[in-house]
C-alpha cells in the first residue's frame, strides 16, 4: 500500500532552543524525512534560534550530524544538501533584546509562519512576549510548546495566561507526542470507522481495560530532571492520560480539533479520584550488575516513583462498574505500549464438559510491532468431539500494509506538519490540560505529604509485588509485560 503525501504550504519555522537534544534528536531528524518524502516545499525555511553564537552554515554542519546520528541517513545522501539549504540560524538569547530584529527580517511575508518552543518550559513566556512585542508573530502565527505543560494545575493555568496574553488558543499547539503516533491515532478509526466494536464498547460488555507503557530505560542521564517528575507527571498526566481518553471517549460528531477535544475533556472531567488503596508506587532497585533509582537520581533520600500502578473509575453512564487500570515504569522487563481490552465472560455456556468459554480480549499494541491481536474461541481441531480453545486473530500492520506500512512516520514529523497545515486535533487543548492537572494533583499531593517510600522492584522485572495483589484483589491478573 502506497502512502499518500500531500505537500504543506510554504512555510518559515522556527527552533528556539535548536541546538538542544530534542532538536537534534528529534526535530531537525523528523523535519528532514518530511523533505525527503516530497511533503516540505523546498521554499521553506528553518531557522534555527538560541544563544550559542554560530554562522548559518555553522547550524548546517551541526544539523547534518544530528541527522546522521540519529537516522540511518549518510551525509552523502542525495536530498541532504538540499534540506540543509533550507537552513539558517540566529543567535538569539530569550531573556535578551539581541537578534529578534534580524529574525523579524528573516521572516518572509506570505509564508505560514511557526514558532517550535523547544527550550525550558521557564522561557516559553520569554519567547512569546518578545515574538508579539517584536511584532514577528502575528494573528496568523502558530507556536508549538513543548512538555511539561507545568508540574500542577495552577503551573499550567498560570502558563496558560502567560501565552493567551500574546497568542490565540487557536494559535497555540502542546504537543503530547503520543498523539502522533501512528497507532495511537489509529484507536480513534478502530472504535469510528468500524461497526463491529462500538456496539460493544461499554460497561455492559467490557470487563476491564489495562493500559501499559513500559520501558526498560532506567533515569540514567536525565535523573535530577526526572527525579522532580516521576511517573504520575511524566507519563500518566500526559500520555497515559490521552490512551484512557482516546478509549474511554464518547464518538465526537466529526473529526474535527473541537470536537474531538471536547469528548476528551468530558472523559478526563468524569474521572473519579483515586482512592490511596488503589494506587501503587514503584521505585527500582540495584540488581547487582544494573544501578538502581536511587543512585541514577543521584538522590539517595528520593521518594520519587520510577513507577505507577494505579485502577481508575470514569464516572458515566457508558463506564459505570468498568474499570481501568493504568501501570508504567523504567527498567521493567520489557519495552512495551499495549491497550487491552478485556470483554465479559458469555452469560451462559451451551458446552457442557467441553471446556468453558473465556473472555474475548482485543490487544491494540502501540509498540514494538504496532498491531491488533484478538482472542476469539474456537473449537479445537480434530475428530475428538466438541472442545473449546481460545486462539488469537493477529494482526501486525506493518503485515498488513506492507512495507509502507513499516515505515510509518515519526510522531514528531506527523505533528510539525499538522502544526503548518493548521491542525490542532492531535495537540491538547488549555482546558484538557489544566483539567488533567486537577484529576493527578490530589494523587501527588497525597503522596508528597506521606512519609512512605515507593515499592521496591528489581530492575528488569513486571514491577512491585503490591501491583499484582492491586489486581489480585479483584480477581484479576495483569497481562504479561514482554515485547
Ligand atoms: P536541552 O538539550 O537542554 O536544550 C535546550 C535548548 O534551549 C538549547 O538549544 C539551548 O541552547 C536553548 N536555550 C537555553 N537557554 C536559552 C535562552 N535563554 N535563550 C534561547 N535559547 C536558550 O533541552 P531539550 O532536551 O532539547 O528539551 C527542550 C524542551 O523539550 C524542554 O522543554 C523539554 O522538557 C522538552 N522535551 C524534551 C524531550 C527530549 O527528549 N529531549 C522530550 C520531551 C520534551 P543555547 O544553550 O545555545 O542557548
């Protein structure tokens, strides 16, 4: 199957912070794919911008080696040139007055014209307040800003303000990269464009979900950063928050920006509080030849979770007695994003002896190997009379769509240019954010004023013992974390 791309406007974006590692790692990277793909008319600019003092081609020696370290591309590659002709760079300082003229002189009238926040969410008020005072943002201007969207809901509120002085909500695009993920966009045609699961898709006939995002990465690195998040911020705030949203949602009348974010926040504003005795913190532990949290964190007192379990109630008619349950964690023994969804028991079973009907259950794996596995029962194969046995429907996309299907976009390339078409479905909206804040701040709250340390749990494990007796307690078992 041949993947359809449709080039963007002309456009002039650009980079704060583009000598940063998301920039090299992940913007400049997912920015030159979209070239090579025919998607960026090569009219386009990007300017990089940040206070490291170096000339244009300084920026596209630099940018060069990022996509060659990061990508399979090799500098002879026959588009890099091009690409990188695209280029430019200003030395701007965000808390200073230099530059902002000579990029205001950059900018070309006519062109779509973005503005990446990729620096410390502590400058972003900086940079919108110097793009409107400079007048080099206009009505029509877009800025994209980066996680975390503050660290509570009056962090995220106050920012909100601070951007709404300069910027339209219209204008203004938080990304979430999870959103842009092939697969995770994928939930919203599976549940939409299909008959066959919406019927069933409630309290009625679903038992429980179970959303796990596992990593084996410890916080080796990034550690004094993590270790003022930990797992509720990171993950489950944000990416974890969206997953439940995207399953949990009420079809929206159309695929449009408002509608859709309109059934997220209803979803996110019908969470119940979690009760303490249904969460459960991990951190992991030294296993002899890995490092454990603590010496990652370089914080020997941390109470930091590397890892959340917790079962979460949606207060609605569709929801009512369904639970969710939500884990995520470093240095688990796998790498590994899944949904699943497990369906109710058939009321009443016809086969006597011959084996007792179990429940169905759709697994919509977001990573490694982005696919749907259903479990469906059968009868066994053979002359041996009647005998039931779950098999599983598998389905891999890149399988099934061959090798298009593969190579599938970065999220970052999908949504810089959702950002230049003007497309703010997959980015989340200020109120979606100050709401999800409202839902974890009680949680963290709680847990920062308690004086209990995370759970212990070995490095390369399922996570804390406490997690599976979460699941016990309700007669149920948490599916198995491999990749
Ligand atoms: P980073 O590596 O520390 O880069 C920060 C960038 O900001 C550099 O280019 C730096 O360049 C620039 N900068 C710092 N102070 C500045 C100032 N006063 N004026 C103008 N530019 C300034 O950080 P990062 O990892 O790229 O992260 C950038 C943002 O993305 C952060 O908000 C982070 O939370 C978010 N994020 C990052 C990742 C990731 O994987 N890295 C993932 C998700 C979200 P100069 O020193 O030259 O000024």
């Amino acid at each position: 199957m041949v993947s359809r791309v449709i080039p963007v406007d002309d456009f002039d974006l650009v980079i704060f912070g583009a000598t940063g590692d998301l920039a090299h790692r992940k913007i400049l990277p997912g920015l030159f794919r979209r070239f090579e793909a025919g998607q960026i008319p090569p009219t386009s600019r990007i300017i990089g911008a940040a206070r490291t003092e170096q000339s244009d081609d300084d920026f596209r020696a630099e940018t060069a080696r990022a996509i060659c370290e990061y990508t399979s591309v090799r500098k002879e590659h026959p588009q890099l040139a091009e690409f990188l002709g695209l280029l430019g760079y200003v030395s701007i300082d965000a808390k200073g007055d230099g530059g902002w003229q000579e990029l205001k002189d950059r900018m070309r009238p006519g062109a779509v014209h973005a503005f990446y926040f990729s620096v410390a969410p502590s400058l972003f008020g900086d940079i919108a307040e110097r793009l409107a005072s400079h007048g080099i943002a206009d009505n029509d201007s877009r800025i994209v800003v980066e996680k975390p969207f503050g660290r509570d809901r009056a962090s995220a509120r106050a920012l909100n303000a601070t951007l709404a002085q300069h910027f339209d909500e219209h204008q203004i695009y938080r990304i979430d990269h999870y959103l842009g993920k092939e697969t995770v966009q994928n939930l919203m045609a599976v549940r939409f464009a299909n008959v066959l699961f919406e019927p069933l898709w409630n309290a009625q006939f679903i038992d429980h979900v179970q959303i796990t995002v596992a990593e084996t990465v410890g916080v080796a690195g990034r550690g004094s950063y993590y270790d003022k998040s930990g797992a509720i911020r990171d993950m489950v705030q944000n990416h974890m928050m969206q997953l439940l949203c995207l399953i949990a949602m009420e079809p929206p009348y159309h695929f449009d920006p408002d509608a859709v974010r309109d059934e997220k926040l209803k979803v996110i504003r019908a969470l119940e509080p979690v009760a303490p005795a249904d969460i459960v913190r991990g951190q992991y532990q030294a296993d002899g030849t890995d490092s454990g949290y603590l010496e990652d964190a370089e914080n020997p007192e941390s109470r930091t979770e590397s890892y959340v379990a917790m079962k979460v109630r949606i207060s609605n008619w569709r929801w009512q007695g369904t639970p969710f349950y939500l884990r995520t964690g470093k240095k688990l023994r796998a790498r590994t994003s899944e949904i699943a969804i497990t369906f109710k028991e058939p009321p009443h079973s016809i086969f006597d002896d011959s084996g007792v009907p179990k429940a169905n259950e759709l697994v919509i794996r977001l990573q490694p190997n982005e696919g749907m596995n259903m479990k469906v029962m059968i009868k066994e194969p053979g002359p041996g009379g009647m005998r039931l046995v779950q098999v599983p429907l598998d389905m891999s996309f890149a399988d099934a769509l061959g090798p298009d299907g593969a190579d599938m976009p970065d999220a970052y390339e999908r949504l810089i240019m959702d950002v230049i078409r003007g497309n703010q479905t997959l980015f989340m909206r200020g109120d979606e954010v100050e709401a999800a804040w409202a839902w974890t701040d009680p949680i963290i709250e709680a847990w920062e004023d308690g004086k209990r340390r995370p759970e212990p749990y070995d490095a390369g494990s399922s996570g804390p013992d406490e997690a599976l007796r979460l699941m016990h307690r309700d007669n149920r078992r948490w599916r198995e974390i491999r990749a």
